[in-house]
C-alpha cells in the first residue's frame, strides 16, 4: 500500500512538474491567428463581486462574446496580476479587467479596449465625498477637500514607487517635497488644525492608498490629526452616510460606484472631482497590436 502511495505521489508531482514547465513556454501571441483559441476564449478577472466585473458580464452579452464561446475567469487582484506578469514576460496573449489610475496600465504597457456600446461608460472620475454637516463641523479640513486635486501623470509615479517596494510615507513625503507649489494650493485658506482629529476611509487598492496617505501627511504637517481606515467598497460609504467616518477621496464615479452614490445620495456630500481621466474596462498589452476593441476579441 505504501509503494502505490509513493508511486501515486511520485506521478502527480510529475505531472504537476510538466504542467508547471509548459504553462511557462506557452506560444508567444500571434496575430495570424484568432485570438480566442489561443488564450482559450477567457478574459481574466478579480474578484467576483468587483464592479468591473458586472459591466464586464454585461460586456459578454452585449458584444456576443458568450456566442462565440468567451468566458470570465473570476480570480483575485493578486492573481490578475500574476498571470499578466507572466503573460507579459513572454509576449502571451492575455485579456484582463483593468482600471485607472493604477500602477498595472503603465507597468505593463497595456491599452483599453475600444467600447463603442459604453458598457464601461464614457469614462470615470476619483472624487471627494463627505459626510454631512463635515463643512460647518470643520471648515478649514473641508477647505483642504475642496482645494485638493491632482493629475493621472503625477499619482501614476507615486504608485509605481510604492508597488516596487518603497515605503508610502517616504514616498509621498518625497512627493511633497517636489511639489510646494502644488502643496500651497491644497493649503490655500486652510487654517492650522490644532490637532483637530479628521478620519479618512478608503478601499484597499493602490491608487486610494497612495493618495490617502498623500493627504493625511499634508493635513498632518498642518497640524490635523488624520486616521486613516481601509475598507471595502460598501463599508466606506455606509460610515461616510452613518458619520462614522468623515471623507473619501477616492469614490469612483460615476459609474464604478453608481449604486452606492444613488443609495447614499441624500445622506453624503459630494465635494468635488479630484482627479480627471479614470477609466475601467477590458485592456490587452500593446504587443497585441491588431486587438483595439472588445468587437476585436470576436473578428481577430
């Protein structure tokens, strides 16, 4: 019984062995041939509850991938991400749900898909939003929400500093440092906190982390006393409805966080825009240079 034990052990690890080995010299992307058989007809995805992947659900309707035999593959962040790393490294064919800002688009060169349905939308904004009463209770941490704003070119760096292992705070410290001009206008009219507590709530994710981070070192150099929360999505915009929590930079809208936006639309305050040119929707790597629209995962 032992022996076949061994043997049968044996076998597996073999033959997780050449599993292992082949997955790493699958065929480089080819153009010539279609798409679909090559990466076996499957978007990879996150995690199942993620809003890009109901719009990209709504996608395989929509564009009659389901048709032509496309599936979602749910996963998680991580794991996207792993696999477009290799992908990557090898020049493999590979369609993955995106979003932006994240440090993944510039990292690995990839492109959004066209989407001429909107099934994605006509494009996202990061957004301030407050409890309600925060403007009267603490006017001058409001002031520095309604100041605050910046640019895609500029938080794109901040996250490749961080996800290649540099410390948040010493990044955005740095950051900071490079842009007293840019500081002074998010500090215009702020009056020194005195040690004023203010809570910030964001989710888990790159983008949010940095720039969460970013503003808490800013409004803490002027003398508020800024905790920070993650959450998940849900969570954070039922504290910022409940005044558990005080603001957010980081709702995605209008249509990644639509749902919650209308629940919670009377019962929060909508401060401003706070950075321009967000986006979700399907992305290949820019060496698939024939694939341009979701259309494309059908026709190519």
């Amino acid at each position: 019984m032992k022996k076949k034990i061994l043997l049968w052990l044996g076998s597996l690890l073999m033959l997780i062995s050449l599993v292992g080995c082949n997955s790493t010299q699958l065929p480089q992307y080819d153009a010539h041939k279609s798409l679909g058989p090559q990466i076996n007809y499957t978007i990879t995805g996150i995690e199942a509850g993620a809003g890009i992947m109901g719009n990209a659900n709504q996608a395989l309707t929509s564009y009659h991938l389901k048709e032509h035999k496309w599936q979602l593959m749910t996963s998680s962040t991580a794991a996207m991400i792993s696999t477009l790393d290799k992908a990557t490294k090898n020049k493999q064919p590979i369609v993955v749900t995106a979003w932006q800002p994240h440090w993944m688009v510039a990292k690995y060169h990839l492109k959004f898909l066209k989407d001429p349905k909107h099934i994605f939308g006509t494009g996202e904004s990061m957004q301030t939003v407050a409890r309600l009463g925060l403007k009267k209770d603490k006017p001058g941490a409001y002031q520095f929400l309604e100041n605050f704003h910046w640019q895609l070119k500029q938080a794109i760096p901040v996250m490749l500093k961080i996800n290649a292992g540099a410390s948040t705070k010493t990044t955005v410290k740095h950051y900071v440092q490079q842009h007293p001009q840019q500081v002074q206008q998010w500090l215009k009219n702020v009056p020194a906190g005195h040690g004023q507590k203010l809570t910030l709530v964001y989710m888990p994710y790159d983008y949010e982390t940095a720039t969460t981070h970013l503003a808490q070192y800013v409004l803490n150099k002027k003398g508020y006393n800024v905790e920070i929360r993650q959450l998940d999505v849900g969570v954070m915009w039922s504290a910022l409805a409940s005044h558990s929590a005080d603001a957010t930079l980081t709702a995605e809208l209008p249509v990644t966080h639509q749902l919650y936006a209308k629940k919670y639309r009377h019962k929060v305050d909508f401060v401003r825009k706070n950075l321009t040119g967000a986006k979700t929707g399907l992305a290949v790597p820019r060496y698939m240079t024939n694939v341009n629209s979701v259309e494309d995962l059908i026709n190519k």
